[in-house]
C-alpha cells in the first residue's frame, strides 16, 4: 500500500511521523532522528506533507519541496482541535496527518530563504533598538541621581553618549563616570548597527517589487513594506483587508 499522506510532528531531535494510505488507513507511526528524515522521505513516492507552522518548519518545508513531495504548513491552533487523546508526539502527529487532509483548513505559505534572511535583519534591528533603548534609560536614570538631566529624544541622548565617550566632563565622580562612559559606548554601538542593519534592507528592500510596490501606499515606508513584503508570501490568500488584518 502506498503512503499518500504524512503528518511530522517537528522537533529538534527526534520527529514523529505519521502516515496514511489513500483510504485512511494507517501505514507508518514512527519516530526518526533528525538524519534520519531526509533518507525516509527521498524513498517515498510524491506524497502530501503536513507540517505545523513554527520554528524550522519553512526550512524542513523547502527541504521536502525539493524532494519533490508538496507541503502545507498549517497554524498550530487550527491543528489542536483534532489531537484526540492527551498531547504526545504520536497523537499531534496523527492530528497533523489528519487537519491537512481537511478542505477548510488554511495554510500558511512556505517562506523562501531570501525572505527569513530579510525577516532576520528586522527581527535583529528590533533587539537593538531594544537594547539601545534600555542603555540611554539607564544612562539617564544613573545622570538623574547627580542632578544632570538629558534632554527628551534618542537625538540629544546620543549626542550625550558621544560626548561621554569622547571624555567629556559629567560632573559626577570619576567611579560612576567610568560606568556611564562605557554605557554610553554600547549605546553608540548599538546605533551604528542599527543603522548598518537599515541600510541592509534598504537593498533587499530595492530588490523586491513587492516591498517597492507596498511603499506606494501612503504612510508606508522601508520598514513596513520590506516587512510585510517578508512576513505575507501570498497576498492573494486573504480575501479582504478585514481578514489580512486579522
């Protein structure tokens, strides 16, 4: 009997798979180790493969893709209502195998490599200003307890850290100066990648028609265009700005 469709329950060591045959019946339940997958799937002929959409799916997706088998990543919370029994790896397998047969189930479009490496560059740039954002409050909150206060904004916090680097006078003891002085290093550093990782998507930004075509809309700049162009694969899928928003 052949196996016509395949549900992994993904991991990061040992996947649970779960395969049927054309008429539901069951043809394999087993457990591979992650060198393992590949090989199992390159025997099998075209089959149907449902993957939860999360951490390394996209990766594992394109990787079967070319194997020639089609993929669908599915939401985890549209699988969880057909797990049956207590949550295993055998049972959200069997749950997986079963929601992608389903035809209301929705999917989620396989990312390609050039849009994980764009998402990655926002997904950096946002712990950065994070990060630089933490270090200039606790630059002023350490200045406001000598009495010395930074005026609002990330332009006057940073001409501050600049001149604190450059061994400008604080008019606090030399101890706590040395302190803010290599906070206000950090800070700097942080900027500049910030400001590196821009410039980055700038160029992706520059090669997509999609992100270039978003930024058309009113009120959307670099940011946004390159991160929807990278985040939503098939615009297509939504039938409404209702539902795309949601």
């Amino acid at each position: 009997m052949e196996i016509t469709t395949v549900g992994i329950d993904l991991a990061k060591n040992v996947f649970q798979v779960h395969a049927i045959g054309g008429t539901g019946e069951v043809l394999a339940r087993r457990a591979l180790r992650r060198a393992q997958v590949i090989p199992f799937f390159r025997k099998l002929a075209p089959c149907l493969i449902g993957m939860e959409a999360c951490g390394t799916s996209h990766q594992r997706a394109r990787e079967l893709t070319a194997l020639g088998h089609t993929v669908r990543l599915m939401p985890t919370a549209y699988v969880k209502p057909y797990v049956k029994r207590g949550k295993t790896d055998a049972a959200d397998a069997e749950a997986i195998c079963e929601s992608v047969t389903r035809p209301t189930m929705r999917f989620v479009p396989i990312k390609s490599v050039e849009q994980q490496a764009a998402l990655a560059l926002h997904r950096t740039r946002d712990l950065l200003v994070c990060q630089r954002t933490q270090l200039i409050n606790m630059i002023r909150g350490l200045l406001a307890e000598f009495g010395i206060d930074i005026p609002k904004g990330i332009t006057h916090a940073l001409a501050f850290a600049r001149r604190a680097v450059a061994g400008g006078a604080f008019g606090v003891p030399d101890l706590a100066a040395k302190v803010i002085s290599a906070l206000a290093e950090q800070a700097i550093e942080a900027q500049d990648r910030i400001r590196q990782l821009e410039r980055d998507l700038l160029a992706w930004y520059r090669s997509s028609d999609l992100a270039q075509r978003i930024a058309t809309v009113p009120g959307v700049g670099l940011l946004g265009a390159s991160a929807l162009a990278a985040t939503v694969t098939d615009p297509t899928q939504f039938r409404s700005g209702r539902q795309f928003a949601a």
